[in-house]
C-alpha cells in the first residue's frame, strides 16, 4: 500500500476537524514553542468552552451538503482583554480549512477596528497556523481578503466596512453546498440593517453567525440577542475578571474609582449592557417599571383625553395615534400605507368615537395637509405641533419643542406612566439619543439620524410625546392649550 504524502496526510488530518474548532485550534498552532506562542498553553478556559459548543452544534445539525440546515447563531457580550479577536481569527481559520467552497465576511464598528484590530489580528493567526500557507491574505485599505489558494473566487472571507446605503453587501452569501458565515466585532454598534440584511445569507448550507463586543449600548440587535431573541441565540457573558491573563489590578482600580454597579464598569470588565447607553435619552428600566405598572381606569377618569398623532414621512414608517388620560396610555393606533387624506378620515373617526379635549398633531411636512382637512371638517381641538419651534417654558433649557415634549414624557415614565406592553413602543422610547447644542440646550436626535444608525422612525415613541405638547384642561368634549390659542403654526 502506497503511503500518503506529507501534504495528503495533513489535509486528511485538517478535514477531521471539521465538528471539532477546539481540536483544530489546539493543534493547528505552535502552543508553547519558543519564539512563537512560548508563554502560552492554549485557548483560555472560555475560549475551550465556546469552541468545543460550537463543535457541538456542527455534529447536531448533521449538514449533508445539499439540504440546508438551521443557522448556528452565537453572540458573547465581554469585558475588555478576554481575546475576543483571537478567537474570531480561529473562527475564520477553522472553517476557511475545513470547509471547501465556504464564503465569509467580517465587519466590525469602524473601519479603524477592522483593519487595524481584528483583521490585523487574523493575519497574525494565519502566520502562526501550520497551514497558513494554503491561504492568501491581504489587509489592504480596498483589499482585506483571506482566500484559498485552491479556489481563490469561491473560497473566501472579506473583511468589509459597513455602509448603511451599501447594505446590500451583506446580502446573501448563498454556498448551497458549503457554510457562508459573518463575523461581527464590536457589534453593539453596528446598525440593525446591517444585520437584519446580513439574515439574508443564513438560508443556503450550513450558515453560522457570530457577534461579539462589549455591551456599550442597551438597544439594538446585538442587545436583543441576550433579550426577546434570545431563545433562537447561543448567548454568554464573559467578565474579565474570571478569565485567565486578564489584568486583575487594573480592574480592581477601575471598581475601587466607579464602583461595580456603574456603567462603566459593567460594560469595561463585567461584559454585561448598560443601565442606558451613554447619551441614551430613556433607559430602559424606566421603561420596564413603566409596562408593569397597572393605574385603574377610574383613577384617571377625571383627567383630560389627549390625542398624539405622528404622520409617518417615509414608506416604511407608520403614522401612530397615541390616547392619554394623565398616567394612563389608553390606547395606541398605528397606520401604515396611508395618504394624509385617508390618515385624516382615520383620525377623524377615532375623534368621534372618543371625544378627546385636545388633539396635537405633527404639522411638519406632510402632516400639515392632515390639520388642514380636520380643520375644515370642524375639529378644532385640532392643534397643530410643529416641534421645531421655541418651548413653552425657556427656562427648561431645551432648544426645541420636540426637546420639551420628549422631556415631559421622560418625567412622566420616571415618576410612573402606565404604558401598554407593546414592543415597538418599548423600542421608540429607549432608541433616541441626547445631546446639547451650541447654547448647551438639550435636543433629542432626529429621526433622520436615528435611520442613519440603522434604528427606525420612532412613530410611536413621537405620538405619545405630542401627548405633551402643551397643557390641556378638560372640557368634557374638546379645549385647546391654556397658555397658547389654538393657531396654525405655519402661517
């Protein structure tokens, strides 16, 4: 019998690997030999029990080739020095070698952490793999790529800056016969397009998905993971301070100056999410407290029924009625596909089922055309709400009205405002972020701004805010605002 050479046996050695990334990750790299990896022994603990899962799921889903099978998905949340990047490049290494015809990308928050950090750090890896040599691999600005020496066009990763109006190159990946997998570093703040288009490639072969970051934001796709989607994710969470060669002095300093429970903390070395995101205008606890809470209808009777409507701008976006009596929401109505004269026949109908006191309606841009028809069909407790003009109250430091609203809303969750357990609601409330402009005014982002994170158009979120526009005493049928006469804001 004619012994294999050299190069079959290692090739027969590496496609043994193919359910086992922890194996191949022991033995495809120079552990503990001099003037390579001496001071190392192997995958840290976490990194071992990450691998040898994912192996677990490889063998589950027994891939034959040619049916496809459920994406592997899995997403970890660290603190910083853990060795999320190595182990991305194992990832890639692994089923770039074991795997013929896969595809793959990786991305990261920024261009700068892409290149520099994780796609740096794979090429370190490939050097260092005994079989570095069956790839190419280039970390240039226009060309960061890892592909087989074999097959160089269909047997491939690329490493890709993420563009929201580029999304489209996340689509897709289609290996039928193969795995096509992403590789998302950093991806607390990577836009939920991205993401939501990158599932496009999960439905050919064995797909896999991977996220991995520090929880600096507490809303988004990465967040949702470790929350409402939790039940399709293999999720973990890695605190620095229980992984091995992680610098537990540092730590201690960084708990000793801002304290376990802080933000910064828990983010930095506990791997866990934030209590809010740095400039995130609502936390999400406040909004949780909010849903839980229960105010009896005959507790609110008394108070004025105010309408909110937002008028959706964009075809994807919904136009939204929201109904308050004092800390009750009593009801929320979206709409979606609707022209300002059909959303004004709707709004007009819930008008008269309802008799609200006030109705505050966004006259910005299209909205305009929906005050116009209520006026003139009588409903003159429409009031028009342009959020760009002067609050009501200029020692509030806000720079805005849509600021002043969002503000008075924000008070109302914190002090307890019954709020039905509607997710899109919870999403618009806890999505926009704050900042301060030149005359250190508080403004509330914009929606365009908040599309451009890859977040959506918080109707909902900017209906119940209208809610707020101006103060309403009730009048049994209809009123207008005590320190302001119902006007149109446009002439």
């Amino acid at each position: 019998m004619t012994p294999k050479s050299p190069r079959l046996e290692l090739a027969s050695l590496v496609g043994g690997y193919y359910d086992d990334p922890l194996m191949f990750v022991r033995v495809m790299f120079p552990w503990k030999e001099p003037g390579t990896l001496a001071n190392q022994t192997g995958p840290r603990a976490w990194q071992e029990k990450f691998l040898a899962d994912l192996g677990a799921m490889v063998r589950s889903r027994r891939f034959n080739g040619l049916d496809p099978v459920q994406p592997i998905l899995m997403s970890v949340v660290s603190g910083h020095g853990v060795g999320k990047s190595a182990l991305v490049a194992w990832i890639c290494l692994w089923i770039m070698a074991t795997r013929p015809n896969c595809k793959g990308i990786v991305t990261a928050n920024t261009s700068i952490q892409l290149q520099s950090k994780t796609w740096s750090e794979l090429g370190k890896w490939v050097k260092l793999c005994r079989i570095g040599h069956w790839f190419g691999y280039s970390s240039g600005d226009r060309s960061m790529v890892l592909k087989s020496i074999f097959s160089p066009e269909s047997w491939r990763v690329e490493a890709i800056t993420w563009r929201i109006e580029q999304s489209e190159a996340f689509a897709g990946l289609h290996c039928v016969d193969s795995t096509p997998f992403y590789v998302f570093d950093e991806a607390s703040a990577i836009p939920d397009k991205i993401l939501e288009v990158a599932d496009g490639g999960l439905t050919d072969g064995e797909p896999m998905m991977f996220l991995f970051g520090n929880g600096t934001r507490n809303t988004g796709r990465f967040k949702e993971t470790f929350g409402k989607l939790r039940h399709r994710w293999d999720t973990r969470q890695i605190d620095s301070r229980t992984v091995e060669g992680t610098n537990k002095e540092l730590f201690a300093q960084w708990e000793a100056d801002h304290g376990a429970e802080s933000d910064f903390f828990k983010v930095r070395v506990r791997g866990m999410f934030p209590a809010s995101a740095t400039t995130q205008f609502i936390s999400e606890g406040d909004v949780d407290n909010s849903i839980a809470l229960t105010v009896e209808d005959a507790n609110v009777a008394h108070m004025p029924l105010i309408f909110g409507v937002d008028v959706a701008r964009f075809g994807d976006d919904d136009s939204c009625l929201v109904a308050r009596r004092g800390r009750k929401v009593m009801e929320l109505i979206p709409w979606s596909g609707l022209d300002t004269m059909q959303l004004a026949s709707m709004v007009a109908r819930e008008i008269d089922k309802q008799h609200p006191d006030a109705v505050f309606v966004d006259g910005c841009g299209l909205g305009a055309g929906v005050v116009d028809r209520l006026r003139s069909l009588g409903y003159h407790q429409v009031i028009d709400v342009q959020s760009a003009a002067s609050p009501n109250d200029p020692k509030a430091k806000c720079g805005n009205l849509r600021a002043e609203m969002w503000s008075s809303m924000r008070d109302a969750i914190k002090v307890g405002l019954d709020l039905p357990d509607e997710q899109r609601l919870k999403d618009d409330l806890i999505g926009p972020d704050y900042f301060y402009n030149a005359n250190d005014e508080l403004m509330i982002e914009s929606k365009k701004s908040m599309k451009a994170r890859g977040l959506a158009s918080p109707d909902r979120g900017d209906a119940l805010a209208m809610t707020y526009a101006y103060p309403v005493r009730s009048t049994g049928r209809s009123t207008t605002p005590t320190t302001r006469p119902a006007r149109n804001w446009r002439v």
